[in-house]
C-alpha cells in the first residue's frame, strides 16, 4: 500500500492509518487513490472482523487538498474525478461486514469529517474538532456527509453545519450525536484501538446483521423492518458464535467468538 494511507492487518483488525502528516492528510489525487485501494482492500479480506482508522499528525483530516486543484487545467474535472474516487472508498466501508471505528484528533473537515462520520463508533480528542467546510469555499457536500449527516445528527442540525459551515467542539459533537466519546487528545489512538480490538474478538456475524440493519432502517417501512429483523434473528442463530454464546449463557460462562 501507498506510504500516504497505510493498512495493517492482524488478529482479525484491519488498520488503516492516514499519513500525508505534512498536509495535515489533505486529499490529493494520490492520497484518494491509495485510501480507496486501501478500503476496497479491507472489504474484500474476509478474515477482517473489525475495521479502525487513525491518522498520524496534529489533525485526522482537513478535507481536500485545495492547492492541487489550482494547478490543474480542468479543476471542475478533476475534482468530480477525486469525488467519485473518494466515494469508492465510503462505498467500500459501508458495504464491510466488520465494524468500523474511527478515531479523530484536531480537525475533520470536509471529506474528513464524511469518513469520519463514516464510522460505526467514533472516538474524538478533547481537542477534535468538525466542519463541513464546503459553503466556505462555494462547493458543495462529498464524501457522504449530505447522507450520513442527517442521520446521525439530524436535518436541522446538518442544515446547520453545512448552510452556515458551523464549526463543532468535540464537546459539542458528544452532545449532536455526531461522535460516540470524547478522551483526552494523547489517549485516542489507544482508545479507538482497544474499542477495535474488542468488536475484532466479538460475534463477526451478528456485527454484519446489526450493521445492515440499522443502514436500512432510514429506507424501509416499520413493517419491512420488522420482517428484516426476523430473517436477521434467524440467520444469526444459525451461526457457530450465536449457538455458543446461547450454550455459554446458560452454563453461565464466557462465550468465545470466533467469527464464524
């Protein structure tokens, strides 16, 4: 993989840790392209049980790399070029069966705060802070925030940060749902990780069930849910990790999962 985004893959946890540190991993060309390898990567692994990304430097992400689009002849095109790359990316980790934790630090703007609102769990710094940061610059929402935002914090308040690039607190992002814990800045990394680590030991495909469960909820009606999370109940106790885990309960033990 690309040095700009680096993938780690052990014990059933994929690592993806963003590492353009000398742009605070703004998104240029390359850097879309080495995250969308590096996710499309991660989906296809079927020995992935959970999924974590981190970012090295001061910031997790401040969106797009503005310069490179100066530079280019047709930055129209290359920008619409670079978004739909960068959506394979967020394609790739909405269609994981392993769940995603995310851990941010400084700011996410932008695509960074898309894939950071692409995580299942999100672990902030007390410092994190999260913008869109679009209407600044007179563009419009990628990377998914114009779907993932009203979902997770509701429309209001992502009309709220996009019309008028309101500028979230990792305080104030705890309280609008928009991240899952706030801990000190220097704890992040190993919060997120230890998180990963324990969605990576747990009942892989209950995780997958659960996830699609949940992504499908905002697009069916009460009564296609219900019956979704019947079919859902029954695939899962087909699995070795349920009848276990059931097994475990009554013998009052630990259950052990192992993915399968």
């Amino acid at each position: 993989m690309s040095e700009l985004v680096r993938l780690t893959i052990e014990n059933g946890l994929a690592h993806i840790v963003l590492a353009r540190v000398e742009a605070h991993n703004a998104m240029s060309a390359e850097f879309i392209e080495a995250l969308a390898a590096t996710c499309q990567t991660v989906t296809a692994d079927r020995s992935v049980r959970a999924a974590l990304i981190t970012a090295e430097g001061k910031h997790f992400c401040v969106g797009g790399d503005l310069r490179a689009f100066g530079l280019d002849p047709d930055p129209a095109a290359m920008i619409e070029k670079m978004a739909n790359r960068l959506h394979d990316a967020i394609k790739a980790l909405a269609a994981m069966d392993a769940p995603l934790v995310v851990g941010v630090r400084g700011a996410a703007a932008g695509a960074g705060l898309g894939l950071a609102a692409a995580g299942d769990l999100v672990i902030a710094g007390e410092g994190a802070h999260f913008t869109t940061a679009y209407a600044a610059i007179g563009l419009t929402s990628d990377g998914g925030a114009s779907w993932t935002l009203p979902r997770v914090i509701g429309l209001r308040r992502a009309q709220e940060m996009a019309l008028l690039n309101r500028r979230l607190l990792a305080a104030e992002a705890l309280d609008w749902g928009l991240v899952t814990r706030v801990v000190p800045d220097d704890a992040v990394d190993a919060e997120a990780l230890a998180l990963a680590r324990q969605l990576a030991a747990g009942p892989t495909r209950a995780y997958a069930g659960i996830r699609r469960l949940l992504a499908d909820a905002h697009l069916t009606g009460l009564g296609d849910q219900l019956d979704a999370e019947a079919r859902s109940m029954g695939e899962a106790l087909r699995t070795r990790d349920a009848q276990g885990a059931v097994l475990a309960f009554l013998e009052r033990t630990a259950p052990v999962f192992t993915g399968e």
